[in-house]
C-alpha cells in the first residue's frame, strides 16, 4: 500500500515533482516547503470543510476531512532573493493532540527553494486525530498555526479509576458475604475528545467475563484487535473495567469476599459515576455522559443481565457470548472451578496473592477449547499466556443466579437488548442464543440478535473480530451511542 503520492506538478511550481518527506506514522507528508520572507513562514491548508471546533482545549477553525478524504499542506512562494535568505533554516512542524496534549509528530526545515509547492497528508484511519501546523523562523519565533481533523479527530486513551462499594444489594444471596467495603476499580476510557466534549455525550461500559482481565476488549498486542481504540475510531466512546477480584490488581484480599450479584451491583454503581461524572483520570472536564450502555461478554454478559433487572440503570443493555442455557462443556468447566474451589484453591498469581482463586479451564487446551475457535497463532499464544484465574466468589455463585435469572429476566428488563455471540461458541452454543434472544426478554422495547459466522466464544479475539465491532459499531448507533 503506497502512502505517499507528491502533488501533480503546475505550471507555477515547474516541473519536477516535490521531494518526498515522510512524518512518524500515521501521518506522512510529501514534499518540500517553501515561504515569503519572514521570521515564521506562513502555511495553509487546503481540503475538506472548515468550521470552528475545539481541538486540544481551544476553539480554531479547523478544517475537517474524513478518513480517505484529500488534505494538501501549502507553501506560499518565496519570491526575492530576500525571503529565500530569511527562510533558509526555518521549519515547519506538525503536531498531533494527544488526550489534551500537542505531541510532535515532525519537524521539517525548510531550503532555500523559491517554488510554491504543495505536500500531501495521509488521512487513513490510522491517521485518525486533531493536527495542528505551523511554521518556526531560524529566531524560534512561530508562525500562525493552520488545524486540521481528520475523521473523529483527538482520540483520548487514559488510564480511570472508579471507586465502589463491595456490596450487594439485589434480591439475590451469595453464598458468602461481599465483605462491604470501598474499592478502587481500575480501567481505561478510550474516545474521540469531540463525544466528551459533546453537550449530551454517551458511553459504553463493557464488563469481562471468566478468565480475563479488560485486555479482551483492550487487546492492542498485535494492530487491529483493540476493540475499544477501533470502536473510538468509529466514533464511540467506551469504558473497560477489571471486575473487583481480577488478578490484574490485588485490592480484594481474598477470592471468596465477592459474588456474581456483587458485581452486578457495582456494575450499576460505575454506571451511574459514569452519568454523574465520579470518574478519575480524564483529562480536563470530566463528562457527565447522559447516556450509559451496559455491555458484557460472557460472565460478564450474565452480571450485565443481573444488574439491568436489579436496578435498571442502563439506557440499553448487549449481551456478548452468554445465554442462560450452558452448554455441557461449559457446565463441566464450571463442574471442576467449583470442585477446585472447594479442594484445592489457587492464589490469585499462582503462589502468591489473594487466597480462594480457580482457573475457568484447567490447562491451556481446556481453556483453548471453550474459547477460541478460528484464531490467529500470535494471538491465540499471547491469550493463552494472559488468561487468569477467577474469584471462587465468583465461580461458587453462577447456580442460584442462574435460577434467578430464568425469570428475572422476562419479567423486569425492558431496555433494548442486543444478543451477539458467535455460531462456533462452544460454552454457550446456537440455537441457545436465538432461544435466549427470542424468550429471554419479552418485556424489553426492541429485543435484536446477531451471530457471527466462522466465531468462536471470544469474539474480540478471533479471525473475524472486525465482523463483532462493526454489528456492535452499528447497534451502538441504533441505540445513541
């Protein structure tokens, strides 16, 4: 794929085509500058629609391209003797906003050349974000800046934290008692700096299932399968948490002091510290987003269903990878976590750590066969180095819950719903996905289904993540965010 291409020659520019200068990716411009005499040379900008937008903090007129579109960089002519002199040893530099920042991405310095010439900017999705350019004379004075955006513009990807209470208050018991005390729950918000900034800005909150930590939403191990920094791409913002209890921070100080209605419950308390702004680590104002999607994959589908029934504080729920009827290879993975729990419990990191932890899956291949089904070998072995073992809280509350749920569901969820798994799910196989999305939420306003062909459990994992992100991309757009 070729990313550079000079602007074709004019009779003004003469006839050889412009030098090729390539900027730190994503973006990369083409050509040599040139100026009018001054200190700091003048640059323009030619393409797309120009408007005033906030771009990193400050109102500009910006001009706006979409992905793809055509975005020229223009250097006036320097036309005596003079200017050339004066723009000997000038530069230009771009810089990128980076979560309220201007990072650069290049600096060019600028010849002697009397030419206009023109240079081209990639704006590939890669190229996503806010740009701002101007020009520095050899005094180090600069000049007036020209802002571009291309697609959704600033992409902010920050580190979060959200503090909860370890508590449950749904109608159902767990078999040991969350300890009811204050926890920092650890997570990122990733999200184009325009929907956070929007007056009436929306969310989803996504929440892991059994065996992972929030890289299965997260996973930027290999280009293309962080589903939230491609989702922020297409315009979404999204919050992943790690669930209270998962290895990736030690705050519980044993396996056994949470339970699936416990997480529920604090699943509800993030959303509203979502809607009331009681997030830590954004940077400048943090949102108070008017609407909250509830997402969950696996586990983490059934603590999503858990909490829409208990305190119905999500705007719309999607329910990834999980359905109410287990199949029998997920019954007896659940079989052996239970009868490890009760004999022989892990730490959370192995010999260290929390006590009262089990793995969901007791080897690699147990866990490879319940998850994975058409994925690549890179991939497939960094999961497999990742994965983790699970709170017995946890694992010892999936039955009573699953009880309750058979009917809690049909009786007291009425927000959308999505149902999205894959035809290849081997812990929870079709039809159950279209029996769970055709009988499990008769209440609910619009009930829609989607599976997946050639897609195993993990969705965000496989071959055919991109085919998961753009039904969700398109569902998070059906349902205003």
């Amino acid at each position: 794929m070729r990313l550079l291409r000079p602007a074709r020659p004019t009779p003004d520019r003469g006839r050889r085509a412009s030098r090729l200068v390539a900027l730190a990716a994503p973006v990369v411009l083409a050509g040599a500058l040139a100026s009018p005499a001054a200190a700091a040379p003048k640059v323009a900008l030619d393409g797309g629609t120009v408007a005033p937008l906030p771009v990193c903090g400050t109102t500009q007129p910006v001009h706006r391209v979409a992905t793809g579109a055509a975005l020229r960089l223009i250097a006036p002519a320097a036309k005596t003797t003079k200017a050339r002199a004066a723009r000997r040893g000038s530069a230009v530099t771009v810089e990128r906003c980076t979560n309220g920042v201007w990072k650069p991405l290049r600096t060019i310095t600028l010849g002697a050349r009397r030419r206009a010439l023109t240079a081209g900017i990639v704006t590939n999705d890669d190229a996503t974000g806010d740009l701002r350019v101007r020009a520095r004379g050899r005094d180090g004075r600069s000049g007036a800046a020209v802002y571009a955006r291309i697609g959704v513009g600033e992409i902010v990807d920050v580190p979060i934290t959200v503090r909860v209470v370890n508590q449950n208050r749904t109608a159902i018991p767990c078999l040991g008692a969350p300890d009811g005390k204050t926890y920092t729950l650890h997570g990122s918000l990733v999200a184009p700096r325009a929907e956070l900034d929007a007056a009436q800005p929306a969310v989803a909150l996504y929440v892991h299932g059994l065996g992972y930590s929030s890289f299965f939403f997260r996973f930027g191990d290999v280009p293309g399968y962080d589903y939230g920094l491609e989702q922020a791409r297409a315009g979404h913002a999204s919050v992943v948490i790690d669930r209270l209890g998962n290895p990736a921070h030690d705050d519980l100080p044993d396996g056994n002091a949470t339970c699936i209605p416990a997480q529920a419950d604090m699943a509800d308390q993030v959303v509203k510290a979502l809607r009331s702004g009681d997030v830590r680590g954004v940077p400048g104002a943090t949102p108070r987003f008017r609407r909250v999607i509830l997402a969950g994959h696996s586990l983490g589908g059934f603590i999503t269903e858990v909490s829409q029934y208990s305190f119905g504080s999500a705007d719309a729920i999607a329910v990834i990878g999980y359905t109410d009827i287990p199949s029998v290879l997920a019954l007896a993975t659940f079989a052996q976590a239970t009868v490890d729990c009760a004999t022989a419990p892990r730490r959370s990191h192995g010999g260290t750590g929390a006590p009262n932890y089990a793995p969901f899956g007791r080897t690699d291949d147990d866990f490879a066969a319940g998850h994975f089904h058409d994925i690549d070998p890179t991939v497939r072995r960094i999961v497999l180095a990742r994965h983790n073992v699970d709170a017995c809280g946890d694992l010892l509350s999936a039955l009573q819950t699953l009880v309750v749920d058979q009917v809690a569901t049909r009786t007291s969820i009425t927000s959308p719903v999505l149902v999205i798994s894959g035809a290849n799910d081997a812990l929870f196989s079709p039809p159950t996905n279209q029996i769970q999305a055709s009988t499990a939420f008769p209440r609910s306003r619009q009930v829609s289904f989607v599976e997946l062909p050639d897609t195993g459990h993990a969705v965000t994992l496989g071959r055919t993540h991109e085919a998961f992100r753009k039904a969700m991309d398109a569902w998070l757009r059906d349902n205003g965010a």
